[in-house]
C-alpha cells in the first residue's frame, strides 16, 4: 500500500520492526474481542510481526512523531466480493 502520512498519524505496511510495539499493545487487549489477539512475549511478536509484513490485510497505525506503532487496521478479502475490516 501507500503510505497515508496525515498531521498526527502514518498508516504504513506492517513491517519485522514493529514486534516490541506490537507486544506493547497485544499484551494484555484491552477488550475480550482481541483476546485471539494476544501476544505472550517477543518471540510470538516478532512472529506476528513477520507475518504481518508479508501482507497487505494487517496496516500500521503510527504517531508520526515518533513514528511508533500504536495499533493496527485490517481489511481481509472474503470471497466472493466482501472484504472484513476493522
């Protein structure tokens, strides 16, 4: 994707870099609905990290000025012409 850079905020790709931000946030989700979502140690961030990078369904959401990772949008493709975003 393109990089939307906005006055607070960048939405980018996810990238390997992004796992101690996103252990930072995944640790302990905030609502039960992310509970799938949780991440135990860097390990499994850097894992999750990883994987979001080779994809375009998972966009980070940055401060853009720090530039750190402070959550995430998805959109995933479910055929035959629906996309789930969140």
């Amino acid at each position: 994707m393109d990089t939307i850079t906005t006055e607070r905020l960048i939405l980018r790709n996810s990238r390997p870099e992004d796992a101690p931000d996103l252990l930072a946030y995944l640790r302990e989700p905030g609502a039960s609905c992310y509970l799938s979502l949780r991440l135990d140690d860097l390990a499994a961030a850097e894992a999750e990290a990883t994987t979001r990078a080779n994809s375009d369904e998972h966009i980070a959401v940055c401060l853009a000025t720090t530039g750190r990772v402070i959550g995430d949008v998805f959109a995933m493709p479910e055929p035959p012409d629906t996309y789930s975003v969140g």
